[in-house]
C-alpha cells in the first residue's frame, strides 16, 4: 500500500511539472505587433505659434495664414476691437499663438511696446456672445539702479557718443543734458577730457531692456569746473534736481534753444558782412547750425508776443519773458501747434524746427535776446544767471540726508579705466 501512494505522488508530479513547461512555451512564442495607427493622440493637442508681425499684415490675416477658419478669425477680431486699435497692429512685434490641432484658438499674445501686450484666450468657441477673454496687461518691470561714467575725448567728442561708448543710447544722454541744461551749453562747452558720472534707474521686461526710469545723481566735470545734481522731491512729491547747497538746478534761462550737438556757426557783432546782402550790417544774435527739423525749445517760461512769417527773418517766433527779456527765435522751418500771440510756454517747450526760411544760406538757428529793449549777447547773458530756487527750510535737513548718501557711495575721485566708461550696478530694486 505504501508503495502504491508513493508511485500517485510522482505521478501527480510529473503531471504538474509537464503542465509549467507548456504554459512557458506559449509564452515564449511571438506575440503580434501593434500598429501605429491604432495609437490614439489625445483630441486637445496643442500647436504653440512664436513669430513676429509681418510687413503691412491684419490679425485676421495673420490668424488665417495659421490654419484658422474665416469664421473664428473674424470672431476674434470682433472680440478684440473693443480692447485694442487694431490700427496699432506694428511690423516685427512678436507675438505668440496656441491652437488646437483643429484650429480651434486657446490664447493668443501680442507685444504692443514696452510696457503692455494684448492677451486673447478662448473661453469657449461654441458660445457666440462671448467665446474670448480679451485684456491689454501691463508688463511686470524689474528696476534697479546702475552707476555709469564716461569721458568726453577726440573719438567720442558729444555726450551722445560718450554715452553709446558706455553702452547706453540717446536718451540717457538726453536726460543727463536736460539735468545740467542750465549750466552746460552741450553745444559748444563740452572739452575733451570732461568726465560724467550718473545713477539711473534701468527697467527691464522680461529679461529685456525696457527704458530708463529717472536720473537720482549725478555729476559733470566741465571746464575745470564740477557740477553735481541730486534728484529730490518737494512735499507735494514734485521731483526736480538740485546742487550740493540744495539750490535748484532749473535756471531761469536754459544755456541753448537746442537739445545738443549743432555747432555756433556765427557769433555776436555789431558789425559783419551779411551772407546774403554782402554788406556790412550788425548781428546781434547766436547762429548755431544745425539740421532742418531739429527741435527749436524756449529757453524760459514766457508769453508768445509773435509766431509767424516775419519778412528776411522767416518764421519767427517771439516770447515775452518776466525781468524785462525778449527771445527772438528766426529762420524756423515750422512753428510748434499752440504756438500763436498770447499763449504760455514753458521753459524746454519745443515752439517749433530749424529751417532756412527767409534771407538763409542754409538751415540754421538764428537765436536773439533783448533786454529792457537793447540786445545782448545770450552766451554772456545766459552765464549771469544766478542758481534757481532754494530748498525750503523744513525740507533741507531731508534732503541732506539723501544728498549725503549719493554723495558718499557715488562720487569718487577719478580712476583711470583701460575703457570709454565703466559701469557698475549700484542698488538692486525690486518692482
């Protein structure tokens, strides 16, 4: 008996090891391959568009040139008319869009400058009266403060070329100009070796240059002769720039009617030969030449008391300023909108272009200045100006303060650079 169930035990064994190898050979065996078509690809799949705006385009075409339907392109071209002038739609601005791969429309992006960009989403494309989200969002900007210097020399002779030298561009040279305007007649007084110094506010979007925000100190070093300016704000939060004593920098006349860079070509005289009349006869006045179109300001705040066709001095313009001073502005090729007998200009206000209308040789600024009546030489007259306004009492401890700190972070004695300019961040700030 006992021999019999041992010979069932290694029967049954048998039996069960015979059945594991055949389940491994049917697993051995080739299985089919499935076919690529049979892969399904989710039905929302996104196609992501980066481009820039070409020449003379719509946004209707631009969203039929990417496989949208003319039904849903018109759709979102009614959507965003009551947010955006589609007028404004501009050559090589960037712009991204995000389509369905049926041409259904998710969102798309336009940069319309440096500071906003248009943003469309789609909601939902069956509904009629609103399948999109349409805003115009204003960019985040990073700000942070940057301290530059840079030399006036034989290469880069104007500020303007001093200030590309650092890596900077023309605003920034204009700002600066604007801050001395009533010490330094760019024109004509700067000297190679002058040296600036300035803080600024640098804005970024993005990660890319976006503008410069204000200028809070600076300094020129001019004809032997060092300027400094610190911006500070009043108690009504009114902001303007002031010296070291706290006087105010805004002069009552400006050192030129001109930004900067045309050049004097004829000077104060009683007596010269007229280029045109060729004969002998006084010129009371500063000829600067400069390019037909170049921007003509007043030179102090004033009423207009001419603005027109004045017969050999072209069009002229005329102001009546406080003290008993006239500025006489001739040869214009157009005189500024609003410009007319009886109305207010402030100082910097541009009254109109350089022309070469009436008894010119070529295009050119004839400036003039009266005093009580008699002219006077501007280069003289503008040098007697004395320094502007004072800071009130109750602000001046206030602005020592914040002049004390430029002062001793910014300002130090010159070093020399193998380079045009150095530039070095100053102070980080947040947004």
């Amino acid at each position: 008996m006992r021999r019999a169930a041992l010979y069932g035990l290694l029967a049954c064994l048998a039996l069960a090891i015979a059945a594991v190898r055949a389940d491994l050979r049917r697993d051995q065996r080739p299985r089919p391959a499935v076919a690529k078509a049979d892969i399904l690809l989710p039905s929302d799949l996104l196609e992501i568009v980066e481009a820039r705006v070409p020449p003379n385009a719509t946004l209707g075409g631009l969203l039929r040139a990417h496989q949208v339907s003319e039904d849903l392109a018109t759709r979102v071209v009614d959507a965003v008319r009551g947010a955006f002038d589609l007028r404004r739609l501009r050559a090589d601005q960037p712009y991204r869009l995000v389509r369905t791969m049926d041409g259904m429309v998710r969102e798309f992006v336009y940069k319309i400058d440096a500071d906003r960009f248009l943003r469309v989403v789609g909601l939902d494309e069956s509904r009629v009266d609103q399948p999109f989200d349409v805003t115009v969002v204003p960019y985040e900007k990073q700000r942070g403060l940057v301290s530059l210097q840079g030399t006036i020399d034989r290469e880069h002779s104007s500020l303007v070329a001093a200030m590309q030298a650092a890596g900077e561009n023309v605003l920034l040279a204009m700002a600066l100009a604007d801050v001395f305007s009533g010490d330094i007649d760019f024109n004509n007084d700067l000297q190679p070796g002058d040296r600036f110094e300035v803080v600024f506010e640098r804005q970024l979007s993005e990660g890319e240059f976006a503008g410069y925000g204000p200028i809070v100190a600076a300094e020129f070093r001019n004809e032997g002769r060092t300027l400094r300016a610190f911006r500070f704000a009043n108690a009504e939060g009114k902001a303007s720039y002031y010296d070291e004593q706290g006087r105010s920098l805004k002069r009552f006349f400006l050192r030129s009617p001109l930004k900067f860079e045309p050049r004097i070509s004829s000077g104060f005289s009683y007596r010269r030969t007229h280029p045109v009349l060729g004969i002998a006869r006084a010129h009371p006045a500063i000829d600067y030449a400069a390019p037909v179109g170049a921007p003509v300001v007043a030179v102090g705040a004033g009423v207009v008391v001419h603005a027109g066709y004045s017969g050999g001095a072209g069009n002229m313009v005329t102001l009546r300023h406080p003290n008993g001073y006239e500025s006489h502005y001739l040869h214009l090729s157009s005189i500024g909108r609003g410009v007319r007998p009886g109305a207010r200009v402030s100082q910097g206000e541009m009254i109109g272009r350089v022309g070469a209308t009436g008894l010119a040789t070529g295009p050119h600024l004839d400036y003039r200045l009266k005093r009580n009546g008699a002219w006077v030489n501007p280069l003289v007259e503008h040098k007697r100006m004395p320094p502007g306004d004072p800071i009130t009492a109750d602000l001046l401890p206030e602005f020592e303060r914040v002049r004390d700190h430029w002062r001793g972070f910014f300002f130090e004695p010159p070093v020399a650079v193998a380079s045009n300019a150095a530039r070095s961040p100053a102070v980080a700030a947040s947004n």
